[in-house]
C-alpha cells in the first residue's frame, strides 16, 4: 500500500474591467478613415482548485502484462534461503511458471480491487468525499511493477486550501491511519476466508509445474503475514 496526497491545478479565471478605445483605420488613399472602438478589458486570476475527496488506485487492468512480468523479475527477492530445499530448481522463463505467473496476476488484481475498496468504505464511513476506485491509465510503478497485491491511497487534495487544513491537522492524520487499519483489517478477515474456501495443497511436488505452484503458494503464504497487525 502507497500512501499519498492528491493535488489538482488552479482554476484560470477572468474578469471584466472595463473597456479601452482603440484607434483603427479603414480604406486606402483619399478614402482612408480614422475610426474607434471600444475593446473590452480582463482582468485573469487563478483561484486554488476546489478538488476534493479521496480515491484509491489499483494498476490499470491493461497494464497486467507489466505486473506478470514483475511478479517473474521480483521472484529471486522472494526466495527463502533453503528454496531449493523445498520447492526445487525454479525458472522463471518456464512456461510452466509464466502460466501460473499469470493467475497470480489476476488473483491480485481481485485482491487489489477488493482492498481499495475497503478503504474507501472506510473513508466514506467518516465523511470523506468518496471519488471511488480507480484503474489508472497511465503506469504507475509502485502499482505494477510489485510481486503482489498493490493499492495507491489519495488521502486528499493539498491544492484545495480546506483539504489542505485536513491532511496537516493531526485529527485528520489520525482519522486517515484509523480508516486505512480498519480497511486492511477487513480485508485480512476477507483473505482468511478466501483461503479457508480454496484447498491447501501445501505438498512437496516433484514435477517442474508443482514446483512453480508449491514456490508461487509459498510468496502468497509471506503477503498473508505481511498484512497481520
């Protein structure tokens, strides 16, 4: 999870001042006439962004080539120390793992979806201006490029002045980190029971593709540990 603060740009306005004469000709030659007119004047300002309300981004589901390929890249970092022990030689460019790679990757992006919507629950549930889950369009790398479930958490806008105020204020602080706890609380209690739900084959496989799955279930087990408060 990756928390951050929104922002927005300014609003141009413009307003009008009055009205400046302007001299102007028409014609050429003999015909040649000196004319007026009245142009009107603007006065352009910015005024801070009214922009409110948090929203929680999950990677864009066009972007799963990218995390299937982080969760193959991320998999050295993820090994325990006797691996081999237990699961056996592991290739990430095997089909067997590319496969299973794969289903990881539409695994997390339920589990994504379902922990972003837990914390915007959460905030609504204390007044926050709810501006929903989003996918993001355009990559962002803590999100996609994670051997895991991921989120980004827009706390607030700091371009809006009473937003601003929020986000500094220790109130706001601590109604912010109450309302993400909360969230991930619930969606532990949710992942229990998807785990209770699904078998556990926990084995000791011996062929290349159990080997992959015994590995991939083994990085699921450290995100379930990661997570507990």
């Amino acid at each position: 999870m990756c928390i951050h603060v929104n922002s927005a740009p300014a609003r141009r306005m413009s307003e009008l001042i009055g009205h400046k004469t302007v001299t102007y000709y028409t014609g050429k030659g003999k015909n040649r006439k000196k004319r007026t007119k009245q142009v009107p004047q603007y006065r352009h300002y910015t005024v801070p962004s009214t922009a409110k309300g948090t929203e929680t981004y999950i990677w864009g589901s066009h972007k799963n080539d990218d995390k299937e390929v982080a969760i193959r890249e991320n998999a050295p970092m993820m090994q325990e120390e006797n691996y081999e022990e237990k699961y056996g030689t592991i290739d990430v460019n095997s089909p067997e793992f590319i496969a299973l790679s794969l289903l990881k990757t539409k695994q997390f992006f339920k589990r994504s979806a379902t922990l972003a919507g837990y914390v915007q629950d959460e905030f609504v549930k204390v007044g926050r201006v709810d501006r929903d889950v989003r996918q993001r369009q355009v990559g962002i790398w803590v999100l996609q490029a994670t051997a895991m479930p991921s989120v980004l958490v827009e706390t607030g806008f700091i371009s809006n002045p009473e937003e601003e105020r929020y986000l500094n204020s220790e109130e706001g602080q601590t109604e912010l980190a109450e309302c993400i706890i909360r969230a991930v609380r619930q969606y532990e209690k949710w992942l229990q029971g998807k785990q209770t739900e699904e078998p556990n084959n926990n084995t000791q496989p011996v062929a290349s593709a159990g080997n992959t799955k015994a590995f991939l279930e083994m990085v699921e087990n450290k995100e379930k540990n990661k997570i507990k408060m």
